[in-house]
C-alpha cells in the first residue's frame, strides 16, 4: 500500500504542483466552456485526458513506445494552444467545442503522457510493483484534475452569476490567456 500512495501523491504533484503549468493550461483550456451545471460532463472529459495520459505512460513504462523528450515538450503546449484556439472559433457554436474537447483531451492526453514518461520509467523500473505504481500515479493524477476542475468551475460559478459575465465572454477571455501564454511555452521549446 505504501507504493500506491507513494505514487498517488506523485500524480496528484504532477498536476497541483507549481511546476504543473502546462497541465494547468490544459484542464482550463478543457474546462472553460463548462459550467458547474455540466460537472458530469466535465468529470468524463477529465477521465478521457487520463485515459490516453495513462496509456501513453503505460506503454512507455513498459518500453513499448519512446520519443524525443525535446518533441515531446514542443507538443505539449501546442496541445494547449491548439484545444484553446480551437474554443476561440468556436465561441457561437453551441456545444460543439464541449464535444470536439472530448477527442482532444484523449489524443493530447496522449501527448501529455509522453511528457512524464521519461522519469517514471525510472522509478518504476526499481519496483516490483509496475501495475500498483501506475494504478496509484494515474488515481492520483485524476484526483489533481479534478480538484482543479472543481476550482476552475467555483470561480466560473462567481463570475457567471456573481459578476454577471456573459459565458461567451468568460470562455472567450480564459481561452485567448491560455493561448498567449501556451504558444509563448511552444515557441520557447521549438526542439530545432
């Protein structure tokens, strides 16, 4: 039991930790276009980005897959960017960004899996427990997202009807300061 928790905790610092902006971006970028309403919804979309999260960790834990960890970093704030931009254009389509969000949190999930492969492996590779380690660390990093949904969500909730800001702006101004800040990540980490 001591290795699950010694690897929840680390999936859950891999997404509240100060060094976990770029998932960060991620989940607010996933999350904007919600409303506390829409919290099963949101719950799904949280699980679909760390299916393919966990997934990709998987197969690189058990040395199946490998990348460039200089890529890997490029992508991962495109991933951002792109699930932001895509929000952006598609400010007037009624639920249509919520469904295409979906695929994006499981492809870029991913993506995002590559990102903390490198370093698990290690860890993982001095344990007997391989299942138990990513079962824990994947638990653990569900439980972070969905604690920074739920923060996400309760300040959505004060200013959509505390402060009275339209959901089109709400969405509009997360995701364009998603995309400034991820494109400056991306551009920063061009791997040539």
């Amino acid at each position: 039991m001591s290795d699950f928790a010694f690897y929840f905790k680390m999936g859950w610092q891999h997404i509240i930790s100060a060094d976990a902006l770029d998932h960060q971006l991620f989940i607010l970028a996933l999350a904007c276009v919600y409303a506390i309403r829409d919290i099963k919804r949101v719950l799904i979309l949280v699980t679909a980005f760390t299916i393919g999260h966990s997934l990709t960790l998987a197969l690189s834990v058990y040395d199946v897959i490998r990348f460039s960890s200089k890529w890997v970093e490029f992508l991962i704030p495109c991933t951002i960017f792109i699930t932001a931009l895509n929000n952006i254009f598609q400010l007037d389509s009624k639920g249509k960004s919520a469904q295409i969000n979906y695929y994006l949190a499981l492809c870029f999930g991913l993506i995002h899996g590559m990102g903390f492969a490198n370093a698990i492996r290690i860890m993982l590779a001095k344990d007997q427990s391989i299942g138990l380690g990513l079962f824990g660390f994947n638990v653990g990093l569900e439980a972070g997202q969905i604690f920074v949904v739920a923060i996400i969500l309760i300040i959505g909730i004060l200013f959509l009807n505390i402060f009275k800001v339209k959901r089109r702006d709400w969405t509009f101004f997360l995701s364009a300061g998603v995309f400034a800040l991820s494109l400056k990540m991306a551009l920063e980490r061009i791997p040539f």
